[in-house]
C-alpha cells in the first residue's frame, strides 16, 4: 500500500499503536507545485495508507470497504455490512438535500468511518485526540483533530444508524462556528430525521429536572458549551435542553426553511448564537428559554464569559 514519496511516508506517525498523520504537512506537500490529477491521486493513496495502517493495527478480521462517498474500515463479522454501506450513502444525500448551502462540501477525498469492535481499541484510538483528565462516556465521535476529519465509533449493533447519524451530522457542519448546543441538537434531530428514531418525550418528571438545575448560573455553562464537559447530570441535561430547544424554535416559532438556515448558517459560538436568532428568528434566545424555564434572566452574556476567562487566566474568583 505504500505508494507515496518516502518524504509523505515520513509523516505517518503512530500515537498508542494506530497510525495519526501530520495532515497538515502532508496536506502542504501534496499542494505544492503538482497538477490537480497528481493531487487527487495522492490523497487517495495517503488516505488509503492510513486506514491500511490501521486496519493491520486492529489485525486480519478487519477490511477497508469503498462506497461511492466513503470509506470504512469494519470486522464484517456478524455485521450487515451492505446495509450500513446503503444508509451511509443515503444519510449523506438526505443530509446535502436537506442543509443545502450549510452543508459543508470541503475536504479532499471521501469520508472515513472507523468502527471498532472492541471498546479498548476504541478508546486507545482517540486518546490522543483529547486532553488528560476525566470526559463523559462515549459512544461515538466525529473527529476534527490532526487535520483529517473522520468518525470513530465502538460497534453496538443497537445504535449504530443513530450514532452513524449524529456524527455525521456533526462532519456535515464542521466548517460552520456553531454554538455546542446547536451542533448538538441538530445532530439529534438527523438522528430522528434519518432513522426513524422515537422521540423525545418532555413529561413532568424531565420538566421537573431541569428546573431543578439550572440557574443564571449554571445556563451559562450550557451556552457556553462547557456542561458538555462535565461528569454527571450536567452532560445528559444539556443534550436534552439542546434538543428541547431546537424543538422550540422549529415547533412553536415556526421559521421557513430559509430562515432556519440562514440561522444554522450565521449563528455564532461567541454569543451561542443569540445575534443570529434575533436577525433570522426574530426572537431572543433568553425568551425560548423563558418559555421553557419560566422566569429568569436566561440569555447568553458573552461579557459575563469573558471575566470569567480572564479571571481564570489569572487565577483568581470573578467578582
């Protein structure tokens, strides 16, 4: 499989026994004074040393398969494999169809799939692409690091349309500078969208945690992106907030389809997308929240964030 120059062979670097690339020089290489044909040719063979690499990592069972848009590195054992190769294509033409312009159409080659049927080789494989410490569980993730995005994901026969879903969604607006709980909660509702998948039932009992927990300051954290992050009931409520949320917006505001993504397309992590919503929405993301919560001061404050980075940076308690 290594038919590349001995100077791009030179930046596929193992990291916890699988193979990371330095994508970025390699990137640099391949783009340097070649014809666009050379180009294509050697991302493709730089794409394909990579997954062989890896595919040799997680030994003989496994295969690199190719569909039109993807490829996939898969134990076919026991798995529906032509099934997933046909929702893989559909999920990204229901995507593309339904995002339109949002979608994002960068990227050099085709898209990686890694499915991993051992939860060790899983976690040993994204290791590096996370700080040390503590994250939440994971059953899944679309990967942005090291400069070629792809999904890993431990196979569960259960949920693998729902997760390949998800993370895809999140692939399709990588190049977009989304608030975390708009990332997310769209990510949910293509998991809905794509396969059929029962909905989020908002009962009593779940209305009466979430007014338990959050406060003016804890939503703060939520618009941040930061309760994600953090272990406990923090990173459950937050996925259902997001997706309550967006539920809101397209449930009781009712925008076209235009609007909508014109806010998909606009809206900015910086204010969690509060500037967005009152130009394309016409509402303020403190009353959806209002409306939900019941009364409070619930909106974004970007300046709030800023003392507590600053504070943090310094070491000290914001006032």
């Amino acid at each position: 499989m290594d038919k590349l120059p001995e100077e791009l062979l030179a930046h596929f670097i193992d990291r916890d026994d699988f193979c990371h690339p330095e994508w970025k020089l390699i990137g640099a290489m391949i783009e340097a004074n070649r014809s666009d044909e050379q180009k294509l040719e050697l991302w493709r063979e730089s794409t394909l040393t990579w997954l062989d690499r890896i595919q040799k990592k997680l030994g003989p069972k496994y295969v690199i398969y190719e569909t039109r848009h993807f490829f996939l590195v898969a134990n076919p054992v026991d798995k529906p494999m032509r099934d997933y190769f046909s929702f893989v294509e559909r999920m990204r033409q229901s995507l593309h169809q339904t995002l339109q312009d949002v979608v994002w159409k960068g990227g050099h080659g085709k898209h990686v799939i890694l499915m991993f049927d051992e939860q060790e080789d899983y976690f040993r494989y994204i290791a590096p692409y996370y700080s040390d410490g503590e994250h939440p569980a994971s059953g899944g993730v679309f990967l942005g690091g090291f400069g070629y995005r792809h999904i890993a994901i431990p196979y569960d026969k259960r949920s693998i349309l729902e997760t390949l879903a998800h993370e895809f969604t999140h692939n399709c607006v990588c190049h977009l500078p989304l608030p975390k709980w708009l990332n997310e909660s769209l990510a949910m509702r293509f998991e809905v969208m794509l396969v059929n998948q029962r909905r989020f039932i908002l009962d009593h009992e779940v209305c009466e945690k979430h007014e338990d927990y959050w406060n003016e300051s804890t939503i703060q954290e939520f618009w941040r992106g930061e309760s994600w992050a953090m272990a406990g009931s923090s990173f459950k409520l937050s996925y259902e907030l997001a997706r309550i949320l967006l539920k809101k917006i397209e449930e009781d505001i009712r925008p076209s389809r235009a609007s909508l993504l014109s806010f998909i397309g606009h809206a900015h992590r910086s204010d969690a997308g509060e500037e967005a919503a009152q130009k394309y929405l016409k509402v303020g993301l403190g009353d959806l929240m209002a409306d939900f919560l019941g009364a409070g001061d619930w909106r974004p404050q970007p300046a709030r964030w800023k003392k507590l980075e600053e504070a943090a940076k310094a070491g000290s308690n914001p006032s």
